[in-house]
C-alpha cells in the first residue's frame, strides 16, 4: 500500500512542489493550508507521515506537532518540519516539541526523497 | 450532402500529407469559381461546409459577406469571386465556404465548388504573373500549377484578405 | 530540478497574492499599531517569496527578500522598533520584491546596482537591531555524541571499508517519530551489513514501558560509502542517542562480515544474543498503538478555530477551464433557445411530454448558467485592498488628512468585472481627493474635522453590483463648474440646468474643474473616461452632491460580462441586438411627431424634448427596410454621455439575455457595433454599440469617425466568449 504523506503548508508553491515530488516518488500526498487545517484532516484520515512547515497563520506549525505528539493516533508517527537553513534554534524548539526531524528550505526533489525514506522508509 | 463527403476526404488526405512530410509535394484542396480554377494549401484548411446564410456587417467591401456561426465562434466569410471583381456570388445550396486558418484567425471563403485535391511539388509551381498580365491582385496569388490542361492560381490566403481585416503583413505566409 | 519548472507560473501567482498581503500589512503598521498577527504575516509573506524563490534558483530576488525578511524578523522579534521611516522602507521593499517577481518571471536581471539605496536602509535596520544572546546557537550545535573514529585504515581492494556501528537510541525515541528500524535498513542498504541486538536492557515485563526502547545495536557493515552517509541515516536521532562510528582497519569484505567479535572497543557490552530486532520491535509498535496517552485529554485539538477547515472545501482551478466550461454553458444556451424555437412551430397539444421535458430543460440551462458564472465571481475586495495605498500616496502628495474606509469587501461579481474595477476606482478616489476632501486647515476653519473620510463601498443591488465612492468634502462646486462648461463650449451661456444636470457635467469629455492640471488627477484622464471605461461594460455611473457636505459617485455593473440582457430588433433581414441598459421605451411616432431639419436629419418630439432619429437601415445600409418611421419603430435609446437618440427600426422581437461573442478574435472591430451574439436558429446578431451609433450618425457614416474611434477602442472591452 502506498504510504500516505500530508504537506502542511501555508505557501501554495511549496505545497504543490513537496506533493509533486512526492508523488512522483510514489507517496500518496494529502495538503493542508495551516496547522488547524491539518488538525482537522489528519483526525478524519490517517496519514504514515507530515511535513510541516513551522510559521503558517492560524496554527503554527510547532503547535501542530504538540497537537499531534497528544493524540492516540499520531504519537509516534513521524512529522518533519521545514526550516530555514541557519534555524538550529527552531529544530531545537521542534524537537522539543516531538519532531522527527527537518528538511531545510529550500531543499532539493532528491534530498525531500531521501529524507522522507528516511523516516519513514 | 456532398459537403459532406468532400469534408471526409479533407480529412484522410491530411493524414497522407503527414506521412509523405518529407518528400517535396504538399496538397492543394482546388475549387471553383466560374471558370477559374483556385487552390489553398490544405495544411491551411480546416474544413469545408455548405453554406449557411451570413449575417451582414455593415458598411464593408462588397466581397466581405457577413460572419456566421462556426459551432459557438463567429468567423467572417469572403467572397472570393467579388474579391477578384467578378461581382457578388448568387449563393445556392450548392455553394460551399472553405473555411481556413490564418494564424490565430479563422474564416471562411465562399466558393463555388469543391474540385479536386492535388500533390503539388514546388517546382512544378510557375510564379504568378506580373502587373502586366493584367492581374492587379497577383500579390494575394503565391504561383500558378497547370494540371491536365487547366490552370490553377494558387492563393496566398494570409494575404488574400489582410486589408480587410488589418492582419499585420509578417503574418502572411504562416499558413503556407 | 528541472521538474519543480512547472510549480513557476503557481508560484508568481502566489507571490502576487503575498506582495498583497504584506503590502495591506504594511500600510496598517504605524508605530503605535503593532498587531502581532500582522507582522507575523507579512514576514511569512516575504518569508515564502524567499523560499519559494530559492527552489527555483532566482538569486536576486532570493538575495534581496533575504535582507526584507532579516528586518521583519527584526520587527517581529521587538529588536528594531517600528518607524515611520522604517514603515516607508518597508513599503518601498515590498516594491521592489514585486519588481524583482517580474524581472524573475521573464527572466531579465535587475539592473545593476537595482535597488541599492532600499537594500541600504535594509542594512541599516537590521543593523540597528538590539543584539540577542548569542549563544542560543552554541546550545545547539552539533552534539558530541557523534564520533567518527576515522583510523586510518586501509581500504579493501574492491574501494570498500568496514565499519562497526553502535547505535543505543534514547529511550523515548519513537515519541519523536523516529523509528530504529529505518536506520537499521538503510545501513543495510549501505552494503553487507551484520546486525546485532542487545536485549541486555531488557527490563521485566512487568516494568516494561511500550513506548519506551531498551535496545542497543551494534551492526557491522562494509561498504563503498563514508562515514558521512552514515552519520546522515543517523541525522536526526544523534543529538541524543549514542551514535559510535569506527572504521575496521583494511580486512578482505568477506572476512569482515564473518568476524562478529570484531568489534570496537566502545562496543564491548553488546554481544549478548541476539533476537530478531523487527521482531521485538513489531511487537512495540503494537503495544503502543493501544497505550492509553496520558496527555491526549490535556490539549483538545478540535477547540480553536472554527473557521480552519475552510481550506477543506475549496479546490484551484485553473481559469482556462473555467473559461471552456462557460463556454460551452454559453453553447448549450444557444441550442436550447434553438431546439425552443423549433419546438414552437409543433402542432399544439401534441407532444406534451416532449414540451413539458423542454421546459424543465430550460430551467436547468438557466440554473447551470448562474451556477457556472457564480464560480467566475470574485469579492471585489481584491481591489479594495488597493486603495489604502493610493489614498496614502494621495494624501502625501496633497498634504490633505484622508482616512479610507472601505465596506462590503465580501461583494462577489465576476473575475473580469473586478478587472476592470482597478481603473474606474483608481480615477474616483483620486477624483474624491484631489478635488473633493479640503485642506485640513480648511476643514477645520468650517467645523469638520481635520481628517477627511473617503468611504468605499460596495453592495449587490438588483442583479446589479453598485460601488460608491463618498467624500465628505466640500461637494461640487455648481457655480464653477457651470462656467468652466460655457467657457469650453459644452452648455450655452444663460442656459439653466438643475443641480443634477450641473453635477453631471463634470463626466463630460475635455471637462476639468481644477484650476490648475495638479500633477494627480491631470494624467489626462478624467472623469469622461471613467464613465466611458464603465459603460463600456455595461454600466452606468452618476454623481450626487450636497455642496459643503460632500460627493457621492455611484457606479453600477452588471454581474458578469459574459452575458447581456438585450433586446432583439430587426432591420430589413437583419437582426440586432440593443443592451437594454442604453434603452428607454420604444414607440411609433405620429407624422406629427416629427419634423425634418436642413441636413436631412430627422428630429422627433417625445418626452417634451426634441430626440434626433438615426435610421439604421441608411446607417448600416441594409436593404429591403422599413424607411418610413411612422411605420417602423423608433426605440429611444440614451448613450453614456445622457445624450438620447431614436434608432428606427422595423419591428422589436423581443428581450432576450445573450452570450457575448467576440467579433474581432477571427475578423475587427466594427464602428457601431460592441460585439456579436449567436441567436435560437443559430444565426450570428451584432450587439449594437450606441455611443458608437452616435458618433457615426454625427459624423456621417463611418469614415470619418474610425480613426476616432479607435483611439477609444484602447478602452476595456467587454470580455467575450
């Protein structure tokens, strides 16, 4: 079965490239525009792994992985954030949080692969 | 209708030009107005319909018809006998409008018959005659074909109706 | 790369729609206003531009939102405090950004030294920055636990080495997602790899915590790959799990795999048997998907936000489809008028099913019509939001105190409509400004309040959508404009117009009240093109004035431009179609009612005022027509400048909303003519332009006029199908 992976991003560009790499590399792909949004979708579908992006309007992503990290359903799943490249003190804070890991921005088809089999093989 | 039928053969001879691409001939659909004999690239074509009553513009040359509705798009239809000063065309059901494609344009001339299609190798094509001849309109013509005894003035369609409808010159020739 | 190309024309668009956000940010931030939420948007606005830019190797742009975001950062994190000049810096920035999107999109460079002085000031902000703590960063850096023991060894003969790895990841590690059996595999991609288990953290089952791991692993693999794709697989878990790297010294590949006790000193607890690690860890994963989750009540994850899952409901289309669908809606209206029309000629009675089913269908034809132009339609908002920039600049430039207030922003007409409103807009609030609002001196001086209000507005009226543009300025000065008017010849001295008349004469052409052209509302235009831009699509626009109290203009549009509401004439064979928009009443004159004038020219008394008639059967020349206008029809129709004419015609077929065609895609455009619509039998009609019928009949005919009138054709058209 195809693995299913959620973009969770505010910038519509970024969501279509992550979902379009994705896919091509055989992932499922579902978006969400914001923290809350993804909230909303990720309790109805379950999905093998997000990514998500950390400042979007209405739920930032870091309160999103909190959200996630105290459900049933997504304790261990793993969630990548995206950063920006000098942001040590965001992966440290996403970490935190329960972040799996990241993907820095902007990152490369081959790189978003690579780490995506990563985590989630 | 036989319109029909020309429209069919249209179609099937298209698909020969694209296998022979790359051999010297092209394909001339031919038709008639009076006795003359003219003939369009087929590649410039893209299909031939009966007529269908126009609608008038206003306040234009004799030889632009009127425009009609081409499944949901209004093209323009030319006269091509009053085009070449033969006055305008009584229009029967028999009459046919060679619809044609000038760049992003589309429209129709009015003709009277379907007559032929024909491969045509360049250097078989005679350049048209000069001012002298008498043909004042030898610019809108691209060559000149004898084929079994009748003459055929190849039409530069691009330019055939540029005055009228304000194409620029550079786009003449695109559908050659 | 190469694939991410398409994501190109998504991403301009969106840097578009985030240009605007942050420009709407940024006009709202005044140094006593700092509303988080907003900064925080207009940085994620250029943050995102940023990114999405560096994806697609757009250095410049990348290089220059870098700096804009550095000092929105700045903003956000309270270390560069907010500043008029800063505010106008910001502006400028976001400007520039919008230039340097263009120069990407079609991929020319900036010039050189683009820019300069904004990205100065930029430095200079981002300078002026209270300095954090520095050593945030030193907490993070790369944690010690990651050794790689490089020693030196040779390699084997095939290029490949071998490597001992041991891995004990923190306890709680697949609370963060991570899962060992991941890196397990991908070392086992490496190359051969050995895996060894140590259980020896086991603890009791009655103290086994499901979530927890006690394993340790200790694998050793030879391959072709370095120590750095190996510390790669270990990426994110090596800041807190132990993650030992030791290179074997040169042995032969196959001896390596075979040695299990050739392990690394660092490993020496880790050669207890080993059971199957996915085995242990299937069963983890299972027991953890029951575990009962002592936080989950803490943090309800459905109690914010109501209004988020609107992201849920809505899907991109791409407007071309849009377009075609409209199309063929336009189509399928045509055939049902057509298929209605043939059905009329049915012996009565018969058939009743076949009627009654047509009948329906027309319904649903009209129901889709509306539901497919709806999809079109757009908040107007979009170019509301424009304004507060011009108003600021205006208000600049003028040295006046103006404050926008803008309201029904939620308005939806349709996408080209809001096009075309950009312009008309433009011109009214300049209009509003420059000649409407007062000094503040001498707003004061007349017991206003120093700062005067623009109110945009826009609400559904009718079928209509009617935006207004209202001041509380000083109103239209009628004794000025009255003089200006006689003075260039557009009313005669001594003529007595009511106020209303008077108000209007401003949307006369040529007409300008200000003294002087001010370097604002002088570009040119004014108010006579307004009115022409608007009523060439359909529309009509009035003014109302109370004077020391203000001006409001009132514009009104149709929904869409896709469709017309017409009525169907005819002249001769030919038929016409009149927007009914231009039409009074029609009626057949009386002899008595008309009266011949020197040039041949007909004039006819109707509504107590004397009404030119312009026959369209010698305007157009078409044969076979009724010429005689006490036999035809005369349908009174009012152009944009109010001025009314009488086209005669035949007969009058009937109102009829049409599918606007486009006549110029295949042929021109025509002088008289707006555009051109298919009827119910399938035959092509011209949409009559009325102004253009007009001019024509005072110029004599169409020659004369063209060169005229194709200057006007630069205007909007109607958007056409």
């Amino acid at each position: 079965m195809k693995k299913k992976v959620m973009t969770v991003d505010d910038s519509r560009t970024m969501r279509e490239m992550v979902s379009f790499t994705l896919k091509g590399a055989g992932y499922d792909v579902v978006e969400a525009n914001d923290g809350q949004h993804a909230l909303n979708v990720l309790t109805a579908n379950k999905v093998d792994l997000v990514i998500a992006d950390l400042n979007m309007p209405i739920m930032d992503g870091l309160t999103l992985i909190r959200k996630l990290r105290a459900t049933a359903q997504y304790r261990t799943t793993p969630i990548l954030m995206l950063t920006t490249e000098a942001d040590d003190k965001k992966k440290a804070e996403g970490r935190s949080a329960g972040a799996t890991g990241w993907i820095v921005k902007p990152f490369d088809p081959a790189k978003l692969i690579s780490v995506v089999q990563k985590v989630c093989g | 209708m036989s319109k029909s039928a020309s429209l069919a053969t249209v179609g099937s001879i298209r698909g020969d030009v694209v296998a022979t691409a790359n051999s010297n001939e092209e394909q001339y659909v031919t038709f008639t107005v009076g006795n003359e004999e003219y003939g369009v690239n087929i590649l410039s074509v893209r299909e031939i319909r009966g007529w269908t009553p126009e609608s008038r513009l206003p306040n234009l040359p004799d030889y632009v018809r009127g425009v009609i509705n081409l499944r949901g798009i209004i093209i323009p239809i030319f006269d091509l006998r009053a085009r070449f000063g033969g006055g305008i065309t009584e229009v029967t059901k028999r009459h046919v409008v060679v619809v044609v494609q000038v760049g992003e344009r589309t429209r129709g001339i009015l003709v009277d018959a379907i007559s032929d299609i024909l491969a045509i190798s360049q250097d078989q094509i005679k350049p048209p005659p000069t001012m002298e001849s008498g043909l004042v309109e030898s610019q809108y013509l691209s060559g000149l074909f004898t084929a079994e005894n009748r003459m055929v003035t190849l039409l530069d369609v691009a330019r055939l109706f540029a005055i009228e409808t304000g194409d620029d010159e550079h786009q003449s020739g695109a559908a050659d | 790369m190469e694939d991410l190309q398409q994501f190109k024309q998504t991403y301009f668009e969106e840097s578009g729609e985030f240009l605007g956000v942050a420009e709407t940010g940024l006009l709202r931030l005044t140094p006593g206003n700092a509303d988080m939420e907003e900064i925080n948007a207009i940085f994620r606005a250029v943050h995102s531009i940023k990114g999405g830019g560096g994806a697609f190797g757009f250095s410049d742009l990348v290089a220059f939102a870098h700096e804009f975001e550095t000092v929105m950062d700045g903003v956000r994190n309270g270390t560069i405090a907010i500043t008029d000049e800063l505010v106008d810096t910001l502006i400028r920035s976001n400007d520039v950004l919008g230039q340097l999107l263009a120069h990407a999109r079609d991929g020319t460079r900036p010039p050189a030294g683009f820019a300069g002085q904004i990205v100065a000031s930029l430095k200079n902000f981002a300078a002026s920055a209270i300095q954090e703590d520095a050593d945030v960063e030193e907490l993070y850096a790369p944690s010690p636990a990651v050794t790689a023991a490089a020693t030196g060894g040779a390699t084997a003969a095939d290029g490949r080495r071998t490597y001992s790895v041991r891995f004990r990841p923190k306890a709680d590690l697949l609370l963060t997602g991570n899962d060992p059996t991941f890196m397990l595999r991908a070392l086992k991609a490496l190359g051969d790899a050995e895996i060894e288990c140590d259980i020896g953290g086991l603890p009791t089952l009655a103290h086994l915590e499901p979530e927890l791991i006690y394993l340790q692993w200790l694998v050793t693999v030879t391959t072709a790959k370095n120590t750095s794709d190996i510390q790669d697989i270990f990426e994110f878990v090596s800041d807190e799990s132990l993650v030992e790297i030791a290179e074997h010294s040169a042995e032969s590949p196959a001896s390596a795999a075979s040695k299990a006790e050739a392990k690394p000193p660092a490993a020496a607890a880790a050669s207890k048997a080993g059971a199957a690690p996915p085995a242990v860890y299937a069963t983890e994963a299972a027991a953890s998907a029951t575990a009962a989750k002592p936080t989950a009540g803490r943090s309800s994850a459905q109690s914010e936000g109501g209004h988020a899952n609107l992201g849920n409901h809505t899907i991109r289309v791409d407007l071309d489809k849009i377009d075609r669908l409209v199309n063929m809606v336009g189509e399928m209206v045509i055939t049902q008028a057509m298929v209605a029309e043939h059905v009329r000629d049915l012996p009565q009675g018969e058939f009743q099913e076949l009627l009654e089913g047509l009948e329906q269908l027309a319904q649903h034809t009209r129901e889709l019509r509306e539901s497919v132009m709806s999809i079109r339609a757009q908040p107007v908002g979009s170019v509301f939001s424009r304004m507060p920039r011009l108003v600021r600049e205006l208000a600049t430039a003028t040295g006046k105190d103006v404050s926008l207030v803008t309201s029904g922003e939620n308005t939806e007409v349709d996408k080209t409509v809001v096009e075309n409103l950009v312009d008309p807009l433009t011109h009214m609030i300049r209009n509003s400004i420059d000649h409407g609002l007062e000094s503040p001196d001498t707003r004061e001086a007349t017991g206003k309040p120093r700062t005067g209000t623009v109110h945009l507005s826009a609400a559904h009226r009718s079928g209509r959508i009617v935006i207004e543009v209202a001041d509380d300025g000083k109103g239209i000065d009628r004794p000025r404009v009255m003089q200006k008017a006689v003075e260039k010849g557009l009313v005669q001295a001594g003529a007595t117009l009511s106020d209303e008349e008077i108000d209007n004469l401003i949307f006369l052409p040529g007409f300008s009240t200000a003294d002087k052209i001010s370097n604002i509302s002088g570009r040119g235009v004014g108010m006579d093109v307004v009115r022409r831009n608007i009523t060439s699509l359909g529309g009509r626009i009035g003014v109302y004035s109370t004077p020391g109290q203000g001006s409001r203009f009132i514009l009104s549009l149709p929904l869409t431009l896709a469709v017309l509401d017409g009525m169907v004439i005819s002249v001769g064979a030919e038929r016409f179609v009149l927007p009914l928009t231009n039409i009074i009443e029609s009626l057949r004159p009386k002899i008595a009612d008309l009266h011949g004038l020197v040039n041949k020219c007909d004039v006819m008394m109707a509504r107590g005022e004397y009404i030119r008639l312009v026959y369209l059967h010698a305007l157009f020349g078409i044969p076979g027509a009724i010429t005689d206008a006490t036999k035809g029809l005369v349908v009174l129709v009012e152009t944009e400048d109010g001025g009314r004419l009488g086209l005669v015609v035949d007969e009058v077929l009937g109102q009829q909303q049409v599918v606007i065609k486009s006549l110029e895609s295949n042929y021109r455009r025509l002088d008289g003519v707006a555009a051109a619509t298919i009827l119910g039998d399938g035959r092509v009609a011209l949409i009559l332009d009325v102004a253009g019928l007009q001019e024509m009949s005072q110029h004599g005919g169409s020659a004369s006029s063209v060169a005229q009138r194709q200057v006007t054709a630069a205007s909007p058209q109607p958007h056409v199908m």
